[in-house]
C-alpha cells in the first residue's frame, strides 16, 4: 500500500499505527533501542548495545501481529520514524492521540470512502 496524495506523510503514519497494541511493540522498541546504548555506557559492557539491536524487529513485528498497516523498507532507516513513535507517545499522553486517529479516517472517509474496503487486508483496526 502507498501514501494516498490526499494525506501528508504524518497522516499516513497515524494511518499505519492505529492499534493500542502494536504501539506497545513500538513503545518497547523505542525504550529499548535508547535504553540498551545508555545501559552500555553506564556499565561500560558493550554487550548491551545488541539489546538496542534486538529490539529493532519489534515495530515491525507489531504490525505483523495486529494487522495494523503496512511496513515500509525506509521506515528503518528515518529520523522520521523514531519522531512520529514520540510525536504519538506525547498525544497518548495528552489523551488525544485517539482524536488524532479520527481525523484521519475523517479525511479518508471524505476522500476515498471506499478506502477501507480495498484496503481491508492491511487493517484491523479503522
């Protein structure tokens, strides 16, 4: 599946990471992924840093599990993936991450409205 022209690149990121759970992958992933290195540091054992290693299929295996989106191969390797997981860590936070959600399904329902239909394989959660 490709961005749809009509979302922006956040919208599409808000798209793929619907479900509660999968962000539970990605929350470990991320605590992990900084966590490890600084544990390395602090102990001086480098074999922590294939902790921060391991963890990196997490996000990846969340989308699998709970069919929420798609995974792309640049997901790895941007600067903008790791901020979008913290831009929806901070609106949980807030409590307004779900409201976030809508809006974007919103926008999809008024562009595409058969979107969901066609794209169902991808999507568990609308």
């Amino acid at each position: 599946m490709t961005r749809p022209p009509y979302l922006t690149e956040w919208e599409y990121f808000v798209l793929r990471h619907q479900s509660g759970a999968n962000m539970v992958f990605h929350l470990i992933m991320l605590f992990g992924m900084f966590g490890f290195p600084i544990v390395a540091l602090i102990t001086r054992n480098p074999w922590f840093l294939l902790g921060g290693i391991l963890v990196l299929p997490l996000g990846t295996i969340g989308h699998k599990v709970f069919n929420d989106g798609t995974v792309r191969g640049v997901d790895f390797v941007r600067l903008q993936t790791g901020a979008g997981i913290l831009r929806i860590t901070y609106l949980m936070m807030l409590g307004k991450y779900k409201a976030e959600i809508k809006l974007v399904n919103q926008k999809i329902q008024i562009n595409d409205p058969d979107f969901f239909k066609r794209e169902a394989s991808f999507f568990t959660f609308k």
